[in-house]
C-alpha cells in the first residue's frame, strides 16, 4: 500500500508544543526539511527515508533510540482506517495520558494488521547543539560489551 503519492502533506508543525501532525506518507527527511529552520528535528533516524506511516507501522528506530526513543515514544497519536472501514482517532498531542487503553501503542508495530494508518502526530526533538563521533577499537566483543554498560550506567548516572 503506497499512500506516499498523494498523502504525503505535512499537516501541522507546532515548535511550541514540539509537535508535528503528518500524513502517513510524508518521509523523515521531508519532515526534518521542513523543520530546518525551527531549531527542531523529528529524531528517529532508521538508515533510510521511509514514510513516517511505515516507520510507525513496523515500530522503526535508529541510532539515536537511546536517547531520543523509538517510534513508540515519539509517536503521540494516530488515524487509522479499521478493517470494518470505520476512521479511528487515536491518542492526540499530549506527551502522556491516563485516560483508558493505550490504543496508540498498541497500533504502532502492528504491521498494518489492525487497521490502516492515516495520520500520525509525532513528538519533535530540541537539534543537539553539537554533533560528535568516536572510533575505538576493541581487543573482542566482551571488552567493547564492559565499555557499552559502563558507559550507559554514566550517563544514566546523571
């Protein structure tokens, strides 16, 4: 199913409430263009431009999910078509809710087997001020694993 032909508009960018409203074919990259200037950034970066829709269909993360969360967490609300042709709306552009079922999560992962995604409202991430990358060598997996926890347990540490 291909909706990135005619249902790929950006419906809303919110920068106050950091929070952006997209058709399920709009791309991550056609998002992150649009908030270029914003000082903002949707963060969930799988490798690839894939729809937001199918990113949200399939449960994407990336390189950033340790600390900016999978679509999961970034994912706020949805509209979905139900397989009884019935249009659902599902969360909403609260970061956290009480109220009920947490049907959002629930759809997200879910292949496309419980409904149709239509619409998804994504959480935006502050543009980090700095970007930097290191290279280390290892002498085997369980020293770069000690390095990995130990770095984890810092940063976690505050």
């Amino acid at each position: 199913l291909d909706l990135g032909v005619k249902m790929n508009h950006i419906l809303d960018e919110n920068t106050i409430d950091m929070v952006a409203k997209v058709q399920a074919g709009v791309t991550r990259k056609q998002l992150n263009t649009s908030l270029r200037y914003s000082g903002l950034e949707f963060a969930v970066d799988p490798g690839a431009d894939a729809s937001l829709g199918g990113m949200v269909a399939c449960a994407a993360s990336g390189t950033m999910a340790m600390s900016k969360g999978t679509m999961r967490e970034n994912t706020l609300g949805l509209e979905v078509i139900l397989p009884d042709g019935k249009l659902a709306q599902l969360g909403g552009r609260t970061k956290k809710s009480s109220a009920g079922y947490d049907l959002t999560r629930l759809f997200v992962g879910s292949e496309g087997t419980l409904g149709i995604i239509t619409n998804a409202t994504l959480r935006l991430h502050p543009l980090p001020a700095r970007i930097a990358a290191i290279v280390v060598a290892f002498d085997g997996v369980r020293q770069a694993a000690e390095a990995v926890i130990y770095l984890l347990a810092m940063c976690s540490s505050g």
